[in-house]
C-alpha cells in the first residue's frame, strides 16, 4: 500500500504550477506583445506600404508607358503624313520632270525634222541645179549635132539653155492644166 499511496494522481492539478504557468504565460505574452508584435505589425506595415507602392508605381509606370504609346503613335502618324507629302511631292516632281523632257524632245524632233525638211530642199535644189546643167549640156550637144552649130560661146550656151528649158517647164505646166 505504500506503493499505492505513493502514487499520485495524474489528472489532479497543482495549483502552484498553475499559477506559475499562467504568470509565465502572461510574462511571455506580454513579453512578445511588446516586443515582436509592434516589430511584426511594422514590417507588415511597411510590407503593405510596399505593395500599395508598387501597385501606386505600377499604375504610374503604366500611365507612363500609354503617354509614351500615344506619342509613339502621334509620331507615327507624323511620319506617315511627312511620307505622304514627301511622295505626292516626288510624284509631282516627276511629272514636271517627265513633262519638260517630253516637251525637250518634241522640240529637239521639230528642230531634227526642220533641219532635214532644210537638208531635203537643198539637195533637190542642187539636185534640180545639177540636173539643169547637165540638161542643158546635154541639150546644147544635141542641138549642136542636129543644127550642125558649134555652141562654144558659154553665155550663147547659157541663153539656148534657159530658152529651152523656159519651154519645157511651160509646156509641161499646159499639159498638167489639160489634165
């Protein structure tokens, strides 16, 4: 029985270490309400501060990046129109430039064909001029053979030549009337 005595019961509370554990308890709780609570509520405070920041700067950087975005595009367009003119100028350039050498040309074919219309009627003078003399050569042989005169004399020559001529060039003149 002295076992049984000795033994203790296990569910019965010791009011002293109940006591002591609640003083502990509060010392403790006090202890980190004081100390590691303000530090944990700070850091929560500065992280929640953080956040709010980024999201301040976020929202910020964002406003940022669309005055950037309407630039870029207002610049864009800038461009595009700066293009536009650019182009309808060259386009009208060229076709000033198309224009003048157009007209350049036209000017360079009259002046080439007036200068060989001015070609063509001075060789079909000479022509007619050389053939005139040789005609006439011709002739004054001719008439020297079938007149049995000599006509050596170059101005009696000359005469019988336009005579004759003078002739032919009336005659066919009647003949073109006639038909």
């Amino acid at each position: 029985m002295l076992g049984l005595a000795a033994e203790e019961n296990v569910l019965r509370i010791h009011i002293d270490e109940l006591v002591f554990g609640l003083i502990a308890f509060a010392v403790i709780f006090a202890l980190v309400y004081r100390y590691a609570v303000p530090r944990v509520m700070k850091m929560l405070d500065e992280r929640a501060d953080s956040i709010e920041g980024g999201i301040e700067r976020a929202k910020k950087a964002e406003a940022q990046a669309e005055e950037l975005r309407q630039q870029f595009r207002e610049k864009l367009e800038e461009a595009h129109r700066s293009y536009a003119a650019e182009l309808q100028k060259a386009s009208e350039q060229s076709a000033a430039i198309i224009a003048e050498a157009r007209e350049e040309a036209q000017a360079e074919a009259r002046r080439i064909i007036e200068a060989a219309h001015a070609q063509i009627e001075a060789d079909r003078q000479q022509a007619m001029e050389q053939l005139r003399t040789e005609i006439g050569t011709l002739s004054a042989d001719l008439a020297a053979r079938i007149v049995g005169e000599t006509l050596a004399d170059s101005d009696a020559q000359s005469r019988v030549i336009d005579r004759f001529l003078a002739e032919l060039e009336s005659g066919n003149s009647q003949q073109a009337e006639v038909r």
